[in-house]
C-alpha cells in the first residue's frame, strides 16, 4: 500500500466528515472529474454540500483501502438517515445502512478522478 496516497485520502475523509469545505482543496484538483463529468472544485463542493443537506447524518466510514502510486480504491460504510428521496428511492428519514466502491485517481498528492458505485441495492433490500 502507498502509505503517502494512503494517509492523504484519510485526511480527506477525515475533511469530508468535519465538512471542513474551506480545507476541500487541499486534496481535491481544480480540474476533478466524478463519474465522467468534469465538476471542479466548486461543483465538487457543491455537490458533498447537498449530500450533507439531504443527509444530515452523513458520515463516511472507511472499510477497505487500497493504494498503488497514484490510485486508491475505497469500500466505504454508511449508516445513515435521508430526508427524503436518495437515489430516487423514498427514504423519508429511515435509516439505511450501504456500501459505496470508489476509485480514486490522484496527481500532485490531489484527487482528479473520482469512479463511484453505491449498492442501491442493499438501500431496496431495506425498504
């Protein structure tokens, strides 16, 4: 495992569940890319911003990390409450529990690339 890449990404998570938006840059590229779509900074922002809005629960709990020189992959938990619809699905304040499988492509010690997968899934199976 790449120890640097490693901590780096925990630190974020760690940013991430402070919804410390001001220190976001610090991990994250101008330029990054989710799921194909160039969002940026900002509308990376923006984006955590309205998870934490529809969520106010959200807290992201790594389950398995794995890192080369310049990529990590990531099994992150959730347990977690939504106020209303999550992934189309009416949740209105249930609590789910979920998995989400996230890569993660770095360069310069920032994330430019971000590929995730949540198990909608699991969310059904709940409901």
């Amino acid at each position: 495992m790449n120890t640097n890449l490693a901590e780096i990404y925990r630190k974020y998570i760690a940013c991430l569940n402070r919804q410390d938006w001001p220190q976001l840059g610090r991990f994250v590229d101008v330029d990054v890319c989710h799921n194909g779509r160039r969002l940026g900074l900002s509308g990376y922002r923006e984006m955590l911003e309205g998870d934490f809005r529809d969520i106010p629960d959200l807290r992201f709990n790594i389950e398995l990390l794995v890192s080369d020189t310049n990529r990590v992959a990531s099994r992150l938990a959730f347990d977690c409450s939504p106020k209303g619809r999550f992934l189309g699905l009416a949740i209105d304040g249930r609590r789910v529990s979920f998995a989400e499988n996230v890569f993660y492509e770095f360069r310069d010690g920032k994330i430019v690339q971000v590929w995730s997968v949540i198990d909608k899934a699991a969310i059904e199976a709940q409901l």
